[in-house]
C-alpha cells in the first residue's frame, strides 16, 4: 500500500497504545525488543506510542516526551524497518485528559470543562500555551524524523487535546480557536498538521487518528459532522486511523469483547466515502479475527486494517497469513486484561494468551534449543487447562515427546464452561488454539485418567519430567451456612447445576468477571441480589475498561447490589448480609446463594509436589488465565535449563 511516498509491505497496522516500558519518560530497549518482535513478525506499519509533545503534558507516569524520544525512536525505526516495516512516531498532547498527579501542574484544554474521568479542572489556554503546543508538535515532529522515523502520526482520538478543540462538548471559546457555529472546528488540527509536515520536510509520512464518533451527540463529533470534517483534513495528511470515543466513552476506543469485534467498520465505510480517495482510510475497532481484517479490505470498507491487539497476542499473525498457516494464529480474546494499562498501578503491557508480550527481553518464547537434541527427553504432563496445555505445547515445540493426562473427558473443561455460561465467545477461541496446537505438534492426550503420586515417582525414576496443573476447589466457606441452606460454587453453576425457581444471590467477594456475570445471566428471568465487599460492584473491571459498562448492564438487567456488605450466613431459603459499615445485618431471600469467590489448590497438588512433580496454574494459587498460561511455559522453559 502506497503511504505518501512510502510503501508499506502490507496493509496490516500495529498502532500506538500505552506500553509502560518505558524508562523515566524516555523509549526503552524494552520498547525497542517490543516493536521490533511486531517486526520480525511482519506488520506492515508500526506506530510507537504515543510521545507528548510538550512537558505540560504528562497524561500517566512512564508517558513519553518527545524531546527525551531521539535515541529510542532512532533504534526502534533501525530495528523495524531493517525488517521490512514502516515506522510511524505518535504524537500528541492528552489536554484536559491528561493528569497533574505527576506534573503537578494544571491541565491545558481549550476551555474550563472539568474531565469526566479524574474530575479534574483544566486552564483554557492562552497566547503563549498555543505558540508553546504548537511549537512543541513542531519540534517533535522534526525529531521524529532526524531519527529516521518514516513519518509521524498526530492523534485526534482519545485522550487528545487536538479532538477537544473540535468537539463541543469540550470548546466553548468564542476567540479564533473556538467553534464559531462550526466555521473554525478545524483550526487548531490543520495548525498542527501544517507545522508538523513544515517539520518533517518532503518525503515524509504525516498520518491523523481522528475521532469520527464521540458518543455524545449532543455536543460532540457525530459520525454526519466528523465526515465532513475528515474530507477536509484528509488533503493535508497520508493516511487517516478512524477511531471513535471522547470524554464521556474512554472505553469506547478500545472496548472488550462485550462489543463486538470490528465495531467501527460501517463508520470508517461512511468516512471513506467521505474521503473520496484523497489518502488512505485504516479501520480501527476489535478486528482481531483475520477473516473480517480481508473482509474489511475486500468490500471496500478501508484500505487498511489497525490489528493492535491481535498483534499483541501473535506478533507473527502477517508471516503466518502470508505462508497460510493461518489455523496457527494464536487468537485475541478481546479481555483487555493485561494489554490495557493505562493504570496507576504502571503495569507492563502483556497478554493474557502470550505471557512473552512486554516481556521480550526476559521471558524466552519458546523451548527451542533449549534441549539440545536429545531423543529421549520426554514430559508427562497432568491436567489439560491452559497451564498444562501450554506447558505441552513448549515442550513439544521443542521437539520432546509429551503425553497429558486429564482427569476429565474433555480438555479446557473450565475455560470452555466459562466461555459457554458467560456468553463470551471469544474466549473459547484459546481454548481451541491451544489444543489444535498441541495436537498439530503431536502430543498425546489420554482422557478420565487420575494421576497417583505413585505414578508420578515412577515416571520420575525413569528419567521423565512431570509438571501437575490439577486445578483448583472451593475454599472453606467464611460464613455459616444451615443444613437446609443452598450454597453453589461458581463454576460448579457454570458447569449447568440447576438452580430451583425464585430469587437468588450472587456473592463476589473479589469483584471480578465472574460473578458480575453470573448475575446479568441471571437477570434477566429472576430477581438477583448481588452482594459486594467493595464501594462498587465489580471493582477490578476497572482494569480492563469494563466497569462503567457492567455498571450500566446490571443497571438494565434490573440486579439489586448490595455494596459494602459481607454474605454472615446462609439459611433455608434466605442469606444474611451484614454491613461494613455500621455491623448492621438483614435478611434476603434466596432460593440459593452462588458463591464466586476466591478457591484453593485441588488437593490433589500437594500429593503430586511431594512426589516430585512440578505444580503450575491454579495447583500453585488459583487466579486468572494469564498466569496459567505464564507458568505452563515457563515450567516447561525451566525443562530446558536445568536439563
């Protein structure tokens, strides 16, 4: 695909999105292995995340500047494009979006409108802060492209002071910078696009994020003024990313997989007809699936395709479309659980299905020489979850010979129990991979096998290695319940244990996926209570993006939440919550009381460790997929050190 005067080697884009790798505010090497993994993988255009171009902007903690960007931008640009791929530099300023915690300075916005987030009240800008931001989108683009970027990418989506000047939920101004009935909408962006093509100098890419839908259509973009908008400005850019969200909808841009994927692609249809062929229009929105990324192309929906995430979790997904190997792809589950991190907490980008991402310099990919060439090296693994599986994929990659032994009849019984009860399709797609995986690479699988530690010493003195993901059980329960009271563990509900008729609890004491989503599954055809320790239900929804969201569906659905309140006791046909507030304590009727709270190892664990086995996943601590998958190939990684 022709970019300007650049040819990308394909139409497949890694876009900008916060990393955390960063050191201080500068790139990393972290940064540098992380982009150039996406690289080797063959993405066709690459665009590192996104730099601020002035220090009055500082939106969260390792959030790059672009005058401290030079070096990583030059050795990131070096790296990639040495493999084939264009490098774009993002640009921007986070505007009323960004924060003081780090700065300690005020927030700049085109006017006083408070953040709908952080609640935070911005100065609107004055003469000097324009000529500050506007020169600081100048210089940064200039770096940029003294570093041997391929051109810069402004942002006018999320998070970005440029869309706030377009939109009315968030310009107020009556000066030259404000909207003025719509006549000056355009002003502050075509500023920055002109000094940022001044700065880069022929030759180079200038590309545009652009918010074509705000969600908001009292005031803000509309997908009617947006198209106007982008016909106009795509004269003066190479390419054009069609995104939506604003102030009122942070979630929106990248939402999971309770939207659904490929989202956009009526949107960016409308703005490429808009366009009329002026530059290229690249679709953003959920599309991890391959199949709708050439459907997208195909029907004329865009010229190209943003697939960050489905990168994030393959950075291989071109080279294995290109040698059509396409069944190999590892697919996105769309749960934003450990990519999304634009979070106090700094935590590093990642994947729940591939543990390697964000952690290209210390987490090894594969087995792979690991070994040697030993014949003889073979693994018993015990239990056929995500650990295990993983654990037998690495291995057998590595060429070992591999036998898992499930206890069950199936493989992935609790993933696929989850994904089936929780309607989240998605999910089950690692589930598939995992095991086609496993089967292409010729590991064995023998069914309603339990596993004695006897037989784990047996393996073990014939010179075999046996790691044990045996999963997990209920916990002691933490209240009282009757000889006549009805208590249900999560998955054991999930796993379609019937519930009599009539009104039921949820209890959540870790205010996660699970038992949120029990109870809209519930809703809609009984009375639901759900009980939560914490402020607000679903508390670490928040993490993913999720939570205004839940928030708002267990609204509809018509689910009762008690919040600050422990589950004392459960009895014949009632439960008794107790306040932690004030001790207070009353009674709810409740046919059955669903407890999805935190479990414990299986006991079978212990038994195996002592025998030496390995414990991995759940048998370790019970928690969340990503560490299942993490530790199944890191077990299987160790094989290859210490043998």
């Amino acid at each position: 695909m022709q970019i300007g005067t650049r040819t990308a080697r394909n139409r497949v884009m890694f876009g900008p999105h916060v990393t955390n790798l960063g050191r201080g505010r500068s790139l990393s090497d972290r940064h540098v292995a992380y982009y150039a993994r996406r690289a080797v993988g063959g993405a066709g255009v690459i665009v590192i995340e996104e730099a601020s171009v002035h220090e009055s902007d500082w939106p969260y903690e390792r959030s790059p500047l672009a005058t401290e960007c030079e070096t990583g931008w030059a050795e990131i640009a070096s790296a990639c494009q040495a493999e084939g791929s264009l490098v774009i530099a993002a640009i921007g300023h986070a505007g009323m979006q960004g924060s003081s915690a780090y700065s300690q300075r005020e927030t700049w916005a085109p006017s006083p409108v408070p953040d709908a987030a952080t609640r935070e009240q911005p100065k609107a800008m004055e003469e000097d802060d324009f000529k500050a931001v506007l020169n600081g989108f100048m210089i940064a683009a200039a770096t940029a492209a003294r570093s041997g970027c391929d051109g810069v990418e402004i942002n006018a989506g999320q998070h970005s002071l440029v869309r706030q000047f377009m939109s009315g939920l968030t310009n107020q101004r009556t000066d030259e910078w404000g909207l003025a009935d719509g006549a000056n909408r355009l002003a502050f962006p075509k500023a920055v696009i002109a000094r940022a093509r001044q700065a880069v100098g022929p030759g180079q890419i200038v590309g545009l994020r652009l918010s074509c839908d705000e969600l908001a259509p009292w005031a803000g973009l509309t997908p009617e003024s947006a198209a106007e908008a982008a016909a106009e400005l795509a004269e003066l850019v190479d390419y054009l990313v069609v995104v939506r969200g604003s102030i009122y909808s942070a979630d929106g841009t990248t939402p999971d997989a309770h939207n659904p994927a490929g989202f956009n692609l009526d949107l960016v249809r409308d703005i490429r007809t808009a366009v009329a062929g002026k530059c290229p229009v690249i679709a953003q929105g959920s599309i991890v699936d391959w199949g709708q990324a050439e459907w997208t192309l195909t029907d004329g929906r865009a010229d190209a395709v943003e697939m960050t995430r489905a990168q994030i979790a393959d950075p291989d997904l071109c080279l294995k479309l290109a040698a059509e190997r396409t069944a190999e792809i590892r697919p996105c589950i769309l749960c934003n659980q450990r990519c999304r991190v634009r979070d106090s907490r700094n935590p590093i980008v990642s994947c729940v299905v591939n543990p390697t991402t964000g952690f290209e310099l210390t987490e090894p990919e594969s087995l792979l020489n690991g070994l040697g060439s030993d014949p003889k090296a073979f693994v018993h693994v015990v239990g056929a979850g995500p650990a295990g599986l993983e654990a037998a994929r690495v291995c057998a990659e590595a060429g070992l010979e591999v036998t898992v032994w499930e206890a069950s009849e199936s493989q992935n019984k609790v993933v696929r129990t989850w994904a089936a009860a929780s309607g989240r399709e998605p999910l089950a797609k690692i589930a598939d991979w995992l095991e086609a995986e496993c089967a292409r690479l010729g590991v064995t699988v023998h069914y309603n096998e339990t596993i004695t530690p006897e037989q784990v010493a047996a393996w073990l003195a014939e010179g075999a290695s046996v790691l044990a993901a045996v999963g997990s059980q209920t916990r002691s329960l933490e209240y009282t319940v009757s000889d006549d009271g009805v208590v249900i563990d999560a998955l054991e509900f999930l796993g379609d244990r019937e519930l009599p008729d009539g009104p039921v609890v949820v209890w959540d004491p870790i205010g996660g996926p699970i038992g949120i989503s029990i109870a809209e599954t519930l809703a809609p055809d009984r009375s639901v209570s759900l009980i939560a320790p914490d402020q607000i239900a679903g508390t670490l929804l928040s993490l993913s993006g999720d939570l205004a969201s839940a928030s708002t569906r267990l609204a509809q659905a018509g689910v009762y939440i008690a919040k600050r309140s422990e589950l004392a006791s459960v009895e014949n046909e009632s439960a008794t919550i107790e306040s932690r507030v004030d001790g207070s304590s009353r009674v709810i009727r409740a046919v059955a009381v669903i407890d999805a709270g935190h479990r414990v190892p299986s006991g079978q664990a212990q038994a195996l460790a002592d025998a030496g086995a390995t414990l991995i996943g759940d048998a370790v601590a019970p928690r969340s997929l990503y560490e299942a998958m993490l530790e199944g190939r890191r077990a299987a990684i160790a094989l290859g050190v210490t043998n």
